[in-house]
C-alpha cells in the first residue's frame, strides 16, 4: 500500500502493528475523500483529539513526574526513563478508518497536527458519522471546524466555558452550587 | 399458522437528513402550515434508557423533526482516565458502559497489552473470550427485556431477568461482585478460575437455548409484537455504513461485519460460531440478531469451557514481575516480591510511548479504544469509541416520516446505553 498519493501526505509511521499517515490540514477533505473511493475506506470508526500541552514536561494536570526525575521522598512522583519524542504541534486530531467488507479489513489513522485555535475542515461530506464526533472534539478540547454545520457542544452545557479535556483545564475547578461556602 | 404481515422494502436512495446528519429539520411548507405539534420526550422518561431528550416536531402522528440533545449523563471518565495510574484506570471502562461491562474492561486491558507487548497465557485469553460471551448474553437479555417491557410485553423481563440473574451468579463465583468485576488485569486475570465455576456454567449453558426459545416463543408469534416492529425504523445498508453504525444496528441492515471474524482478537479465530445477517433494516431485524447473537455465544461459551476443563492448573496470569502483582503469600517470604508489590501499587507500572486504537465486538456494536502513552505510569489520553454514541446518530434517519408510537420501539432497536454516550 502506498500512501504518498493521499493529498496533503506529509509522513507515514508504523508502530505497535497500526499505520499512521499524516495529513495537512488544509486538504483533509480530499484526502479522505481519497482515501474512501480510492482505496476503500468506507468506515469512520472514531475521530479523536488529543491534547499534548506539557508532553514531556512537569507540572501539568494529569502527570506528577519532574523533569529532575525521581524524588524518593514523594513517592507518588517520578520522572520518565527517557523524554518521549516531541510533538510537532499542540493538538492532534486523529481519524480512525477501516476498509470495512474488504478481505483483510485494513485499519488507518489519519493524522492531523493543529495549533491552539487552528481550525480543520468537517469531513461531514464524506462520512455523515463524523457530525457528533466532531461536535465532540470542539466541546472537549476546543478544535474549532470548520464547515460544520451546527457545531454545538454537545456533552456540556450550552453556556460551559472552557473545553474539559485541554491539559490546562483544572480537575475541580468548577464552582460548586449550594456550598458552605455560599 | 403463521402471522406474516407485508414487510416493507427498505428505501430508495439514502434518508440522513442533508444538512445536518443527525437533525431533522421540519419542511417549509409544514412550518407554514402552523399544524405542528412540538413534544419533548425525556431526559426523564422511563423508556429512554437513561437520560436522552429527544425534541420532536409532530405533524398529526407523524414524526416530522427531531433534535437529540445528550451529556445528561456525562462524568468525565477520559479525563478521571488521566489522572490514575495505568492499573487503577481499569475500574473505570466498566461503568462507562455499566451493562457490557467486562466487553468495556477488555478493551482497555487490551490496549495497554498491545503498548506493553507482553503476553498472556491461553488460560486467560480463553477465560476472558467466555466472561465476554456471558456478558453478551446479559446485554442482550437486559436490552430484550427492557425492549419488551416498552413495547407491552411486560413478561419479557420478568423471563430475561431470571436468566440475567444466573449470569450474574456465575460473575459473583468468579469475581466476587456481580457487575464491574475488574477482573482482567493487563496480563491476564486477577485470580485463579474457581472450584465449581465449570459445572455451574455448563448448567446454564444447557439452559440458555431453552430459554431463547421461550422469549422466541412468547413474542415471536404475537401479532402485535410483530406489527410493532416489522417495517419500522428503516435503514439502509448505505445508510448505516455512512452513519458509522455497528454491531445488531449493522447487521440487521445487511451488512455482514463483526470485528469478532473479520479482526479476530483474543482467540475468536479458533472457534466455530456464526455470524447472523438479516437484511430489512428494520426494527424486527435488530431483534432477531440479538436473539441469534445470543445463541451463538451460549455455543461460544460450550467450546470455551471444553477448551478451559483441559487448562487446569496452567498460569492464568503473565509472571512479569514488572507488570503483574506478586503472588500474596510470596510477600511474606520474598523481599523482592515485596518491593516489586510496593512500586506497582504506589508507582504503577510503565507503559511505553506510543498510541493504539483497540477494537473489539461488544454487545453494542464496535467498541474502539485509542489511549495515547508518553512512558509514564499514567495514560496521557484515552477515548472510547462508544457503539452507542454512534447509533443515535441513526435516530434522526430512523425516525423520518414515522409514527409517535414506533419512536419507543426505534430509539429501543439502537440499544444505547447513556452512560456510554455520555462518558
């Protein structure tokens, strides 16, 4: 399988059994629309976005390592054994594609790297299943898309600030009603 | 005698509303006409599975509009998933999908098998093909009955909840609880199978055929069961794929697809099982693929219990002393063990870096896992792809141009769990 006739291909990784190409941005559309009628891939199965601000770093919600690495005095803290590899940009949003009703059922992640309010076109177009996905992706981790037709939150509410998933979004940060407090 | 009303031919061309696929938008000409009825069903009704709102548009008795509204139900799992160490996140899967909860555990596990490459021993890749099989049979036997139960069959559930009762028998003799076993662990299982675990399934093994055939038997000829379900929520073959649909929703549309033989996992492509197709795309075609689905697990569940009886005394989990708890009694003897048992339960273990995106058959449709590792004890990112987030995108294409009174038996047929399509 060759890749490099998808549109916008920038790179190819295999690892862990899975194929992942990466795609710009600007020409998701007609890759996938290639990827659909040229070589199969009729199933959106997931569409995830990922937020690596901080990835590799200390101090971030979610991670309690130091870049200075283990302190044996805290013993819920650690540093890494070595530095995962960088990341071109903030965000990734990932597009999980499967060949459905081929003979080997071939699987594909399409990768696309995004910075902080970067926007990326709807692939609604090409897969009407992408619609609550992508909603989805703009409510959790705020990835603006472009073209969709009713992009709402979807899981929070209407009037939520902030997007729940980013890496700079607090755990127990919202204001708790009918407190003490109050 | 046999009661066959005329089945309706599915569809000319395609029926996901244009503009927004998941929205039905009520025509021009009848929002002129001022003869529309809005109602709002939910998020508190009893027969919508959990807490989705639907807000319809009624011309007469027809369904002209719809507007799903969901995240009644949101918890925040994927970002609790972030905060635990890699072997503390496994009790969360369970309950986001709290009826197919071991079919949800298993997906986790095996994505951070697949990221930790190591091996399990057949003893507990076949243990868990046959806990997956059994809560298959509880999901469908919890959806029949609830399903039932909406549409007037009222016996049903009492019918179905008698069998879901033994499975959750066998899960206590297991496990030790009934539902959210955690009893998988990356690396196998978390405990030796139990003394007398093979005998009491073996009973229900022979039991369950017996049963199906008393469900097929109490709503299979019923004139009104069948009226009720056969020619309603339409969807096409294309329909579904483009929708993203999966499992029964999939299947009793035509499309012969189940991730468990045609992407086998665990040790599905060693057993003999059949994979049931039915092509109206009906309401009634959803229902026959689960009563078919649930024989062919029972038959699943026999071949992996004569597989296990052979197994006795084999290792049920990996000794990789990295990974996988010590052995309890070897704590007080071993210094090592004690060290190794204090890291991976203050530390945890490490994952390598890497992303993987896991999918197997649950009894919903295809359940996908996507976790993302930076070599940390903690899992940077994890997203489930949940079967039932899916198929409620179908609602606004299933329910076009329908009756008020099929919706209860549409958003029924999709069998959707909401603490799945919430999170």
């Amino acid at each position: 399988m060759t890749w490099d006739q998808v549109p916008g291909h920038v790179e190819t990784h295999d690892a862990f059994g899975e194929t992942t190409i990466v795609v710009e941005g600007s020409t998701l559309v007609e890759a996938c629309e290639h990827l659909r009628d040229e070589l199969g891939f009729n199933f959106l199965s997931d569409i995830t976005a990922t937020d690596y601000l901080g990835w590799g770093e200390p101090g971030v919600s979610g991670y309690l390592g130091t870049t200075q690495g283990r302190n044996l005095n805290d013993p819920m803290t650690q540093g890494y054994q070595r530095l995962p590899e960088p990341k071109p940009k903030r965000f990734a949003m990932n597009y999980h594609l499967l060949a459905l009703g081929r003979e080997d059922g071939r699987c594909v992640r399409v990768k696309v790297w995004l910075d902080d309010g970067e926007s990326i076109p709807s692939v609604i177009r090409v897969w009407p299943t992408a619609d609550w996905h992508e909603r989805e992706a703009w409510d959790m981790m705020g990835i603006p898309v472009e073209g969709h037709p009713n992009l709402t939150r979807i899981l929070m509410e209407d009037d939520w600030e902030g997007h729940p998933l980013r890496k700079d979004y607090p755990i127990g940060g919202e204001p708790v009603r009918f407190s003490d407090a109050e | 005698m046999t009661i066959t009303p005329a089945r309706a031919p599915i569809y000319e061309g395609s029926r996901i509303p244009s503009k927004v696929p998941t929205i039905l938008e009520v025509p021009q000409d009848l929002r002129d006409s001022g003869d529309l009825l809005q109602v709002n069903f939910g998020p508190n009704h009893p027969s919508t599975h959990g807490v989705l709102r639907l807000m319809i548009d009624l011309h007469g008795e027809t369904v002209v509009g719809l507007h799903a509204v969901i995240g009644y139900l949101h918890t925040g799992f994927e970002k609790n998933m972030e905060q635990k160490t890699w072997w503390k996140a496994i009790t969360y899967p369970e309950r986001i999908d709290y009826v197919a909860f071991q079919n949800n555990e298993l997906v986790f596990v095996l994505a951070i098998e697949k990221l930790l490459g190591i091996q399990v021993p057949r003893k507990a890749t076949w243990m868990r093909m046959l806990l997956c099989e059994l809560n298959r049979i509880h999901s469908h036997l919890v959806w029949l009955g609830t399903s039932g139960l909406e549409l007037g069959a009222i016996s049903m559930f009492w019918y179905c909840f008698r069998e879901r009762e033994q499975i959750l028998d066998l899960s206590e003799l297991v496990a030790g609880t009934r539902m959210h076993t955690r009893y998988f662990q990356a690396g196998g299982l978390a405990e030796d199978i139990p003394r007398g675990f093979y005998a009491e399934c073996r009973k229900f093994v022979e039991r369950m055929p017996h049963a199906v055939d008393e469900y097929e038997q109490l709503v299979d000829r019923s004139l009104i069961w069948l009226e009720r379900t056969q020619g309603v929520g339409l969807l096409s073959a294309e329909d579904a794929l483009a929708l993203g649909q999966s499992g029964p929703v999939l299947r009793g549309s035509g499309v012969d697809w189940d991730v468990r033989r045609d992407q086998p996992y665990l040790a599905y492509d060693e057993v003999d099982f059949h994979v049931p197709v039915y092509t109206h795309g009906d309401v009634y075609d959803r229902y026959r693929v689960h009563m078919d689905e649930m024989r062919e697990a029972t038959r699943i569940v026999a071949q992996c219990l004569d597989r296990l009886e052979q197994m006795e005394g084999e290792p049920w989990i990996a000794d990789d002393r990295k990974v996988v708890l010590p052995p309890r009694e070897e704590l007080h003897t071993s210094m090592e063990s004690l060290i190794h048992h204090f890291k991976i339960v203050t530390e945890g273990y490490r994952v390598p870096e890497g992303e993987v995106y896991v999918t197997i058959e649950s009894p919903r449709g295809e359940t996908g896992c996507y976790v993302v590792s930076d070599g940390g004890p903690k899992p940077w990112r994890v997203k489930f792809r949940a079967p039932s987030f899916v198929a409620l995108q179908a609602t606004a294409t299933c329910l076009r141009n329908s009756l008020i009174a099929d919706m209860i038996a549409i958003v029924g047929s999709l069998d959707t769990v909401m603490g799945e399509v919430d999170r």
